[in-house]
C-alpha cells in the first residue's frame, strides 16, 4: 500500500488552512532523507487564529454532556481503526519505524481513545453534603476550558492522543502542536475527524517550538499546557507558563536502568535488552537506556547481550525486509548520539558493539553497547535518546539500587530476578514512575498510569489519573432555605 503526501494544511476553526505568513517547512523521511511532505511553518498569528478559534468552540462544547463526549471519542477511536494501516504506515515513513513497531501502534491509540470515551462519563466530585448547617457543599470537577498539548516526535500520534482523550473526555477544547519533524499522522487524523469534531473543539497548528509552541505557553485564555518533550524543554516551558500562573503537565525525559540480580537468566536478559534498549531506534523515554548487571553474572549476560544486539538488522523500513531497527530521526539527532559515544570512547569506555553509522543515506546509527563507565560519566547521566546502552556492575543489591537512582531522570526502571520477594524489594526502592518486574518496555495499558519523578516530570498520561491534569475542582455552597 502507498502512502501519497505532497502539501499539507494545518488544522483551524474546523478548516485546513495555510500560515498566515504562507510559509512551510520541509518534513523528511528519515531513513533516506528525502523530503516527503511541506507542512505550514506557524506564526504567533496563527496560534491566536486558533485559540480565537477555541474561545468561540468552548462557548457551547461546554454545554455538551458526557454521553457527547463519549460519542465523539467512540467515533474518533473507531476512524482510527477503520485507517489503522494507512496511519501505521505513515508513521512508519514519517519517523522511520520498522512495520512491526509502526503497525501496533493505531490499536493501542484507539484503545486509548475508548478507555478516555468510558471515562468521560466517569468523572465525578467527592461529596455533596451539609457541612455547615443551614448551607450544602456540593464538589463539581469542571472542565479547565482552552488547553494546549506540544508534542515530540517518537511517537506522533500516540503522545498526541494521550492528551486528546482526556482533554475531549473531561470536557476541555484542545490545540496541539505536533512535532516539526513528525506532523504527518496528526494531520490525517484531523483529516479523518473533521466531520465529527466540531470546529475549533479540536485543532493542529504545526510550526516550531519558538514562536508556535512558545505563543501556546504565553496565551493567558489558555488553562494548560502539556508537554511530551526534552527535560530542558519542559524546564523552559515551565518558566514561560508561570508568567500567565498556567498549568502544567510535563513528560519528560527519562534514563532508564535495567537492574540485573545475581539470579536473572542471561538469555532472557539479552532478549530483553535487544528489544527494551533498542525498540524504536531507542528513541523512547522509557528505554533501557543503562544495563545494570551483578558482578556475579556480568560476563555471561554481556557475552549474550553482545550477541543479541548484533543479530538486529538495521535498514529502510521502506523495504521488504525484515528490518529490527530503523534510523534515528534527523542528521542533527544522528550526530547527537554520535557525539555521546565519542566523548564516552575519549574518557575511556570501551565500544562492546556498534558505534558509528550504517550506509550512505538516512540517518542510521548502529546498535550499540558502551561499557567501562563510570557514575558520573556524561553517557550515564544524560538522555542520549538514541540505540546506545551503557553496561555497568554492581556488587550488592544495595549498590544496584544506589546506581539506577543516581541520575536526575525518574521515568521508568525495571529489575530482574528469579526471586520475586527479592525483586519486589528492589522496585520498592527504585525512584521510579513505572517500575518493571522481569520486563521492560511492555505492556502499557490504557488503565495504568505512565508519568515520571524527578527531572523526568510531572502529573499522568492514561488512566484515570490523567484526568486530574485536564480537570478543576469548585466547591459551590448553597444556602438553604
Ligand atoms: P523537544 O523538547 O525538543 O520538543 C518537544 C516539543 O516541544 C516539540 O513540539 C517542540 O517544537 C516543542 N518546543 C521546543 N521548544 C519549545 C518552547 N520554547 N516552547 C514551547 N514548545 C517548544 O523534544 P523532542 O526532541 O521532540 O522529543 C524527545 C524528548 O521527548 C526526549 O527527551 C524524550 O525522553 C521525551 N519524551 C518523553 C516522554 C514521556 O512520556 N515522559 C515520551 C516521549 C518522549
């Protein structure tokens, strides 16, 4: 099946339309560079178009009742469906996902979208009561009006959707802003919902973090923001959005460690870390970015992981083959992970497998394992958000926990270990949001929560939880009598 994109619009008052300045900017295929798409590069005016555009949608959106929003949602999750291969395989193409990554991807998204339709007829406040005698205290929780969602580009549709199901669920209108390098599935959704949404409830302005995401920040008619991005993003972000007192909600970046116990099975081990530290090209904020192994087993798990790491094929998802792992997204992400294993090797790591690129074009980096690290070594410390994973040893339980805490990271951690009772003890420990035991990566559910400590954020993304983030609570008391 092709997938045919030329010129595309962004998303505003219910219509597809230009930047106000006409400008576009170039969206690529990152496994062979070429451009596939031109998107509108958004100005600040076009975010005011839009929220414009919002304030007139809240009007009477707001007056919708939770069965309508279940039924919008409902609607949303069953077009995703209907164009799950088509939007699969533009992901694919958009962010160089091999097909096996790419094609799971719109079930979950449209599960999601149902999970958020139930609970959109599940909110409710705590009491309604007399407190005081002669007054009723009633708790309503309230949409919060206007609320803006930024995105990243490791999974465009997917971290688009998990601000969009709570948002339409507990009664707010949405504007998003995909990344600039992965707007594509975005759009077409858009395409595909513009009969159900009504104008302005729902819209997509695509341009830069500065100026279209920052006037996103800036608005004071906007209630929240919510930010799926880089650490140093969301520290800006929050900063901006303090002057307007605004909310928000960040997804951040993560560092996350695989915490290996003297009992752990090496070859299950080095299935888990092809697939936990590699799955998207590492692009994911809860990979296995750090392989924390006891000195015990160490040589065999790394001897293992060596080898299951060298058995991915790395290609063109394009293609027929059976590709393992695509590219990175862009030159400029390609020489940022290069530049982290570089400077590793300079203080003295040792390469185990990989380093380096793979082919003429696109933007490959091969699979790669880095040992001889220390703590504090850069490598360990900082998000290189790409197919690298440092190996490290550790002596005791107490010392592994030590080592996976001491980052400024909090996403996501795994243990593993034969003894539950054992492992059990080591998650309880682990400074954590999401903490695996015997996995890492799988599963993720729409009921759970996914959100992280520390420099990694805070507030939810799915479950109920979520919902907090999207909603007020107001306490209105009546005189009786
Ligand atoms: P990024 O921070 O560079 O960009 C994210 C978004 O923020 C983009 O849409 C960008 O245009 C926008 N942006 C940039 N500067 C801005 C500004 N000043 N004001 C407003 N918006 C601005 O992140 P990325 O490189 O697209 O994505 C990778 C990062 O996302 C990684 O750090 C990764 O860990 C993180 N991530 C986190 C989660 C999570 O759930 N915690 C999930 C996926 C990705």
């Amino acid at each position: 099946m092709s997938v045919s994109v030329a010129s595309k619009q962004m998303f505003i008052g219910g219509e597809f339309v230009d930047s106000v300045s006409g400008e576009t900017m170039e969206v690529l295929n990152p496994a062979t560079g070429e451009v596939i798409a031109r998107v509108p590069r958004g100005t600040t005016e076009d975010v005011k178009r839009a929220v414009a555009a919002a304030k007139k949608a809240w009007g009477t959106w707001q007056d919708k009742t939770p069965k309508d929003r279940m039924e919008l949602l409902l609607a949303l999750a069953a077009l995703v469906d209907e164009h799950a291969e088509e939007l699969a395989r533009l992901e694919s193409l958009n962010v160089g996902k091999p097909w096996w990554v790419a094609r799971d991807e719109p079930p979950v998204v449209a599960d999601n979208l149902r999970f958020f339709a139930g609970a959109a007829r599940n909110l409710e406040g705590k009491a309604a009561a007399e407190y005081v005698e002669g007054y009723t205290s009633i708790i309503r929780r309230e949409p919060l009006g206007i609320v803006a969602g930024i995105c990243p580009w490791n999974y465009p549709l997917f971290m688009a959707m998990w601000k969009a199901g709570p948002a339409l669920a507990a009664g707010n209108v949405q504007i998003i802003k995909p990344a600039e390098q992965t707007p594509l599935t975005l759009l077409r959704f858009a395409e595909l919902a513009q009969d159900v949404l009504p104008p302005g409830v729902f819209q997509v302005v695509t341009g830069d973090g500065v100026p279209v995401g920052d006037a996103l920040v800036r608005d004071p008619a906007i209630a929240l923001v919510s930010l799926t991005g880089d650490t140093a993003t969301g520290k800006l972000i929050a900063a901006n959005a303090a002057q307007t007192v605004k909310r928000v909600h960040l997804e951040l970046g993560g560092k996350a460690p695989m915490v290996v116990l003297d009992d752990a099975d090496p070859a299950t081990i080095a299935e888990a870390i092809k697939i936990a530290g590699f799955f998207n090209s590492g692009q994911d904020c809860t990979a296995a970015s750090r392989l924390l192994v006891s000195e015990r087993i160490y040589d065999e798990v790394v001897a293992q992981a060596i080898a299951a790491v060298e058995s991915l094929t790395v290609g063109d998802p394009g293609t027929d083959e059976e590709i393992g792992m695509g590219p990175v997204i862009s030159a400029e992400q390609q020489q940022r992970v290069l530049g982290f294993v570089e400077r590793a090797v300079d203080a003295k790591a040792t390469i185990l497998t990989g380093g380096g690129t793979v082919g003429s074009r696109g933007f490959f980096v091969k699979p790669t394992l880095v040992a001889d690290v220390q703590q504090d070594a850069e490598i360990v410390q900082s998000e290189v958000f790409g197919p690298v994973v440092t190996v490290q040893r550790f002596a005791s339980d107490d010392e592994a926990i030590a080592m996976a805490n001491d980052v400024r990271y909090g996403l996501a951690a795994s243990v593993f270990s034969q003894n539950v009772g054992r492992a059990m003890k080591v998650a309880a420990k682990l400074d954590f949001g999401t903490v695996w035991v015997n996995e890492h990566l799988y599963p993720l559910t729409s009921e759970m929560p996914h959100g992280g400590f520390k420099e990694s954020g805070y507030g939810k993304d799915m479950s109920m939880y979520s919902m907090e983030e999207y909603t007020r609570i107001k306490h209105v008391c009546v005189k009786l009598g």
